[in-house]
C-alpha cells in the first residue's frame, strides 16, 4: 500500500476544527429551543430588529389591539392610523450598558420596532383611543360603515 503524503499546515488548515462544530451544534441546540418555547426566534429577530406581541380582537363596534412593550414611555410610541391600517413604531434602549462580553443570558430585544396591521373593517381614525399603562399598549378602533380617509397621528393618553 502507498504511503500517504503528509499534509502541509495549509491543508491542514481547511478542516473543521472541532470547537466550530460545537458552536453549530449549540447554535442549532438553541434554533430548536426557541421553536418549541413561544418566544421569537434569536436568529429571525436579532436584537436589533425585534417585533413586540400583538393581540387583537373585536366586538361589534370596534377592533381593539393589545401590545406589549415594556420598559417604554407614551412619548417613545409612534402610531399613524389610515382607515384600514395602523403602524406603531418605537424604540425600546436598554436600561443598562453592561456590554455584550458580560451576558451569561439575553433575552431582552431592544432597538426600533414597526408594526403595520392591516384591518379587516375600515376604521374611523380620528376617534381611534391610545392608552400606554404597565408596559401594555391598548387602541380601541371604532369600526367605521366605509368611505376613504387620510393618515393621521394617535395620541397616547
């Protein structure tokens, strides 16, 4: 049998080193754990992008929306309403600098976040209620017959 020749360190070198491999392992590991634990995925929203929890529901007069988002004020909240959609956007910082090398865990999102919801009934947007309590944003949507409107800013009380 023929002696193998013996690799230069530049051959050497284009393998995997096994410490990459753990890191795909891990990093797969945590794509299948956040599958399966409701939160939003890390790597479809990375922490600079992140888009808050929205409930909606309706009675026969209007469309309500419930959206969480902690650790904000009304005056960091930005809400634009047409007659058929609503976009709310901010920005959540981060209570503390403790820099990225100090985490043992990050769940926390922060930066901007836009939201555009589409409606299934025209609104009428003037009469549209914003209340910002307890890191919950509530709008109440008065359900409006039809016709058009132009886009107009919410107050948040």
């Amino acid at each position: 049998m023929p002696e193998e020749p013996e690799k230069t360190q530049e051959e050497s070198s284009k393998k995997v080193p096994i410490r990459d491999l753990v890191n795909i392992r891990q990093a797969m590991n945590d794509l299948f754990s956040d599958l399966f634990s409701g939160r939003p995925l890390r790597a479809l929203f990375p922490q600079e992008q992140w888009a808050p929890p929205v409930d909606i529901y309706e009675n026969k007069d209007a469309i309500y929306i419930l959206m969480d988002i902690p650790g904000m004020t009304a005056k960091d909240i930005d809400i634009t309403a047409t007659q058929d959609t609503i976009v709310i956007k901010g920005e959540r910082k981060p209570v503390k600098d403790i820099g990225s090398e100090n985490y043992i865990l990050k769940e926390h999102s922060y930066g901007e976040f836009s939201r555009t919801i589409p409606l299934p009934y025209a609104i009428k947007p003037r009469e549209i209620k914003a209340m910002y309590k307890d890191g919950t944003l509530e709008l109440k949507l008065p359900k409006a017959k039809s016709g058009k409107g132009k886009t107009i800013r919410i107050d948040i009380e």
